[in-house]
C-alpha cells in the first residue's frame, strides 16, 4: 500500500484506525451500540449521531448490506465471470 502511495503521490487517512478513537470506542457500553438481543441493524449510537447531525432517518437507519453488494460490484463480477459461459 505504502508503494502505490509513494508512486502516485497519494495519502490514505485511516480514521476508524486512530488509536484514540479505538480506545473511546472500546469503553462505549454495549448498552449504546447494541439497543437489544433482537437489534438487526446494530451500531445503535452512530447511527443516532448521525440522524441528529441532520442524516435522513432513512438513509441513517437503512439495514447494513456488504460493501461488495451496496456498489454493485458482485452483479459486474457475475456478468464478466460467466461471459462465454
């Protein structure tokens, strides 16, 4: 990764790897991330955050769906592996 940065003169910020966010988010009690047993979407207390930050509560509370899924890209990767086929 480091290479590829050095070469095209990039620079990734890895905000959810900041040691200081990882250790406020490890002392965040359960009861704030998960509302309960029966809880699907989960990451309660982000998901608040950002409703009241002025996200719309549908996009804020839509179901979590796998990044491969939410861009499209396995239905790309399907059509081109089975092309010839």
């Amino acid at each position: 990764m480091m290479h590829a940065q050095w070469q095209m003169a990039l620079s990734c910020v890895f905000l959810f790897l900041d040691k200081n966010l990882v250790e406020f988010a490890l002392n965040i009690p359960v009861r704030y991330k998960i509302s309960g047993s029966d809880d699907k979407l989960r990451k309660n207390i982000l998901r608040k955050t950002a409703f009241n930050l002025g996200l719309d509560k549908q996009i804020a509370y839509r179901p979590k769906k796998a990044a491969q899924y939410g861009t499209g890209i396995d239905k790309i990767l399907r059509k081109k592996s089975f092309k010839g086929y």
